[in-house]
C-alpha cells in the first residue's frame, strides 16, 4: 500500500511511526498515573459512598457518554447544598436492577434531547433502595434552573404525588444524604426539596415532608 512505500512490512512502517511520534511531555507535579480518564477520576472519587452503600456505576446502565463540551465544569469548586426530585411521570415501583435501567435510561434521553449534555442528577435513589451514579461530580447539575452551581441533584424515581416512596428509598436517601453531607461540609438548612427553589410539586407531596426533616439529622 502507498503509505507503507519505503519499508518492507507494515510492522516496520507502525515501528517507525511509533519511534518518531512527540513524548507525552508532563506537566510539574504530575505523572503518568495521573493521565486517567474523567470517567476514571469520578470512580475513585466515589469510593467514599461505596463505603457506605452499594453504588450501581453509571457503566452498569448505560453507554452512552455525555456530552461535556455544554456541560459546566465544577473547576474544583465545592459543592454546598443538596436538592432532591422525584422521577414525575407515572408511579414506579420497579425493583429489577434490568427495569431500573431502563428508567434511569429513560431520564437520560429525555435530557439529552433538552440540551442537558447528560442525566441532569448526580444520584438516582430507586424503589429497592439502591444508590445509582448520575451525573460525573466533576459537573454542576442540570436539575433546578437558576440553581444548579453548587448543588447536588438526588432523585427518587416514582411520582410522589400519586404513591408514597418505600421505606427502603427513605433510608436509602437519608444515608446518602448523610454520606454527601460530611463530605462536602453541607450546612443544616441547605438541603432542598425542589419545590423550594421553584415553580414545581417536585418532590411530591409524600416526599417533601420527609426531606425537610433530613435538615434536622446529624
């Protein structure tokens, strides 16, 4: 073939491409370990929840990658509240991690096709009681306009307003709430259903008052 004109196998041309390609030139204070993926940065980053509670990964749902070039980059900022949804739609009590995928699925192409750049939450919360990973913390939310810098989106999936979330979500969103909260040093009173920072039922009526009270726990 034309490109390989000049050497006598393909391997010799791929040797000499490779001995004259630039050298990764690192940056002080760094290292090759430090080249990781975001997608490899967020998983360490969320090993202060696994030891607390089972984390479905984002990997085990979905393949589909976002799109960061119009999603908002934390630069390192902290975050410092907490805002919890619920799913909307119709009532979900699906427990099959196979139908929860297919939900969370759901959310994400409908937020993808809003301009999101990826699923607008951080956590999702389903009715068995599992934590499963959103949105890279490594990016503001897309979960309450006018609200998002700073603020860590958690979703039950179910409609509040039609049935009563299980206890296992309860305590699920409790935990993690707890777990997120000593971690990023999240004040009393900065923790949000999103009824309170806009125009919306969310997170229904059989939630809200379960969140106000995650203000008041240690």
């Amino acid at each position: 073939m034309a490109f390989t004109r000049g050497y006598k196998t393909r391997r010799d041309f791929l040797r000499a491409a490779l001995l004259a390609a630039p050298a990764v030139t690192l940056l002080p204070g760094s290292s090759l370990a430090s080249l990781t993926t975001a997608r490899e940065r967020h998983e360490v980053d969320l090993n202060f929840i696994d030891k607390e509670l089972p984390l479905k990964r984002r990997a085990e749902w979905t393949r589909i990658m976002p799109n960061r070039l119009i999603m908002e980059t934390t630069s390192g900022q902290p975050y410092d509240r907490i805002t919890i949804h619920h799913q909307g739609c119709g009532v979900n009590t699906h427990i099959s991690e196979r139908a929860v995928a297919r939900d969370l699925d759901g959310i994400l192409g409908w937020h993808i096709r809003q301009n999101y750049g990826d699923i607008g939450y951080h956590f999702a919360v389903d009715y068995a009681g599992r934590v499963w990973e959103c949105r890279s913390m490594d990016y503001w939310g897309a979960h309450v306009s006018g609200h998002n810098d700073r603020n860590i989106g958690v979703v039950l999936l179910g409609n509040f307003e039609q049935q009563r979330p299980s206890n296992e979500q309860i305590g699920t969103m409790e935990h993690l709430v707890h777990v997120l909260r000593n971690r990023y040093k999240v004040k009393r009173g900065r923790i949000y259903g999103h009824v309170d920072l806009g125009p919306t039922l969310c997170p229904g009526r059989y939630l809200q008052p379960s969140v106000e009270k995650l203000n008041n726990m240690a």
